[in-house]
C-alpha cells in the first residue's frame, strides 16, 4: 500500500514542488521565496478544500492507511506504566489483541484493543488485526480481572473483522464473540470504547460495549467492509464506494444516528499526520468521559448500558387498518385487515 493516497496526489505534488524551489533557493543564487509563499498559500488552501470534503470511501482509505497510528502507540502516548498480559488460559496467545493494566494520572485502567502490524513479517504475527477466538477469550479474562479490582476499561477498536479462517470457526470464533458482547453489558465497571480506524462488524463489537462510544473522525464503524457489502449486492468489490456510502460508516452518520456518544477530532489530513495530537485529543476525552462515568452509581451502571444499546435503532410502528368489501351478491359485509403504510 503506498503512503499517498490517490485523492491526497494534488497536494502531494505541491508538496514537492515547494521542496524543490526550497532546494533551489538555498544555494543563495535564486530568491524563489515569493513563488514558495504563493505555493503554501495554494497548498493550504488545497488541503482544506480536500479535506472538508472527503467522501465515505475516502475516509475509510484513511482509517487503513499504514502509517495511521494503532492501539500501542496510542497507549504508549497516552498511559504510564503499561503491563502487557497474555494468553486466554485455554489455547493460545492471539497476538491481534493487546491489553494490560496502566495508569493514566494516577488513575489505573485495563486498556486493551486490536493490533496491526507495520510490515509484511509484523502483520503475520499480529494477523493483520483479525482477532481469532482465544484474542476475544483474552479480552473478556482481562475485563473480568478489571471488574474484580474495580479498574475502568478502555478499549481500542481497529479491525477489519474476526479471522473467519476454518480453525477459528472450528473454535467458536461466532460464539466467543457473542460471549463477550453478553458479559461486556453487564460487567459492573465503567467502559469506554475508541474506534480508531477499522470497525469491522462482530470483530469490532467483540470489544465494543461500553458506556460511551466514541470514533475517531476519519475511523469507520460498520457492519461489514464496503468490498463485502459490494460484493454481496452488486456481485463487483470495485462498487466499495457507493457500498460505503449507502452503509453510513462515517463517524458523522453514526453520531447523526445516535449510534455513537462522540467523535474524537483528528490533525488535517488524518490520525498519521500528527500522532501526538491524536493522542492527546482522545486523551483529553477519556478525562472527560471518566469523570461522567465515576460519577454514576455502580448498581445503575449496567441497566444504563444496557438501554443504552437497546435503544439503538428507529422503528416505525404499523397500525392495522379495518377495510370493508361488499358482496355483489348480498351486500354482506366481511371485514378485512390490512397494513396502514401511510
């Protein structure tokens, strides 16, 4: 994957003509610093205009991009004195889950959340982010281990799905992911969940109940990828742009939607253009969410969450509507009961 992605080639070629006069300009035989000045004004201006306007598609280009920053990093930047536990005590050690316990000014938390790899060798380790079964067990023996010493969760989502490989499915990966969505809805410590860039459907809410939801602005949360959902109803993956349109994947449609409590605002350009203050913003909404969350009473904590959830979606009730025919014959009345769909 190539680190310009093909919408960001406009401002990637001013960027490099604007290095070029500089290189030009610094042997002292050539004054190009009003052309330079015209082409930042120019680049600046470009930059707003493509990043303001950024499609679905787009926006999920920039979630997978690689250089965009992933839950270590963002634990690293953001927590002190993190340890790292492993294995789900019943078969192995899922490298594409991450989770220990850290502190975040004086307050210790369990965070955990998907990990991706930065090159080919890392990636295989780590699975490309899609957890098996025994990464899902390893999450849920982790967020027990917080319920039992009373530490607040933090989760990072970032996949883009569970492995559906054969052994995975051999192991209960559909079940494993239904055990955790049940036991995460009534583990009684506070929950908050970041989506980071990928949200892929069941892998994404193995780790993804919790009392506040919040995505980051150029991260995707859905219930299938844009290719799956081409592939499904238009039988052609090169159709994942209107796929990824029509499944409102964005964290604005999902906020619009009451899906989500926040979004977490990124630097122009994406998460990887400016790391650090990434990680300070989501930073700054943990304190904030935390601070709501401690306040609420653990006996409410649950059936808040619970509601939470339940109340998600929009349903329009249909009331049955009484219509009467008429005999040719007798006149004789038979009531009929149809759908109102007015």
């Amino acid at each position: 994957m190539i680190a310009t992605l093909e919408f960001e080639k406009p401002i990637f070629e001013l960027e490099k003509k604007i290095a070029e006069l500089r290189n030009l300009s610094a042997d002292g035989r050539l004054n190009l610093e009003s052309e330079v000045k015209k082409l930042e004004s120019r680049l600046i201006h470009v930059k707003k205009e493509t990043y303001a306007n950024l499609t679905p598609w787009q926006r999920v280009q920039i979630a997978r991009h690689p250089k965009r920053p992933f839950a270590l990093d963002y634990i690293r930047q953001i927590f002190t004195d993190f340890v790292e536990f492993h294995g789900d005590r019943t078969f192995a050690d899922d490298k594409a889950i991450v989770g220990g316990f850290a502190n975040l000014d004086g307050q210790p938390f369990l965070v955990l959340g998907h990990q991706k790899g930065r090159d080919a060798k890392e990636n295989i380790m780590r699975n490309f982010g899609s957890a098996h079964p025994e990464g899902y067990r390893k999450a849920l023996r982790l967020m027990k281990m917080a319920e039992k010493f009373d530490r607040p969760i933090i989760t990072f989502v970032d996949t883009p799905g569970a492995y559906p490989g054969i052994g995975a499915e051999e192991r209960g990966q559909a079940y494993t992911i239904a055990v955790n969505i049940m036991e995460m809805a009534r583990i009684q410590v506070p929950i908050m969940v970041f989506v980071i860039g990928e949200g892929g459907s069941g892998g994404a809410l193995g780790i993804g109940v919790g009392d506040r939801v919040i995505v980051l602005e150029n991260a995707y949360y859905s219930v299938i990828s844009p290719e799956g959902c081409a592939a499904i109803l238009w039988k052609d993956r090169t159709k994942a742009p209107d796929a990824a349109a029509a499944l409102k994947l964005t964290a604005k449609d999902l906020l619009e939607l009451k899906l989500i409590d926040d979004v977490v605002k990124e630097p122009l350009g994406g998460a990887h253009k400016n790391p650090l203050e990434t990680a300070q913003n989501i930073k700054n909404a943990i304190k904030k969410y935390w601070k709501e969350l401690r306040a609420v009473d653990r006996r409410a904590l649950v059936p808040k969450r619970y509601e939470k959830f339940r109340m998600m979606g929009v349903f329009d009730k249909v009331q049955p509507k009484i219509v009467v025919s008429h005999s040719l014959k007798n006149e004789k009345k038979r009531p009929q009961r149809i759908l109102n769909t007015e």
